[in-house]
C-alpha cells in the first residue's frame, strides 16, 4: 500500500546544539556527530558523546545509506505512512519514515537511502527510501 496523499511535516525546531544538522539537511546533507576520544559515531546530535561523555566530537557528512533495523506501518493514521529505525553505515541508528514506496515491500535488512522531505516550512526533514 502506497500513501496517496502527503502528510504535513511539522517543522523542527533547531536550537544551537543541533543547527548545523538542520542547516545541513536543508541542503540535502546527513550529519552525524563523531567523537575524538572514543572514535564513535552518534545520533541524536548533541556536543556530549553518549558512551564516553567527552566534549570532543565534530560534525561529519554521512553517506545517507543505512539498513533498516526495525519498521511499523501506521495505517491507521489519516495518512498512512511507515516509521522505521535506520542503522546508518556509520554506525549510528536514527529514527525516521520509510518514503516512496509500497508500504508491503518494506523488510527489515533492506538497504535505504536518505532523502529529505520538505515541512509546513522551507525546513526539510532526513527519511529514507529503498537504495
């Protein structure tokens, strides 16, 4: 099942921590944090490492290519669409939609790409579709 319509993307709301990723996806880019210390990659971004709590980590371009680790179809919603966590091949998973595609094709293992749809705003938002 494909949705038929489009849904309505709530904007996000960048704050000074995660600017550069808002900034980045708005001109297509993935971003994920890499820490210096401990050498791994993150998402959700935030300055801290979540598993050595160092301060030392950097912004980096991501291939925007992953392998959809877990999924569920809300069908029930107004408009149907798929939510889904991706395993970057950086390392971290991010939430996000599973988009463009025929909602019974979607199989955990599948390789996806990202892509990046635009909001109530000119903000754009990171989904992902079948590589």
């Amino acid at each position: 099942m494909i949705a038929m319509e489009s849904r309505t993307l709530p904007a996000p709301e960048p704050n000074p921590e995660t600017k550069s990723y808002w900034d980045a996806a708005q001109e297509g880019k993935l971003l994920v944090r890499i820490c210096t210390a401990c050498g791994r990659a993150h998402h959700y971004p935030r300055a801290l490492c979540p598993f050595c709590f160092s301060d030392r980590t950097e912004w980096k371009t991501a291939s925007g290519n992953g392998t959809i680790y877990s999924f569920s179809v809300m069908q029930r919603a107004p408009v149907p669409y798929t939510i889904a966590y991706v395993t970057l091949d950086e390392g971290p998973t991010m939430m996000s939609n599973i988009v463009d595609c025929d909602f019974d094709t979607i199989r955990i293992g599948m390789k996806v790409k990202a892509t990046f749809k635009p909001t109530e705003s000119t903000a754009r938002l990171p989904m992902f579709t079948p590589a």
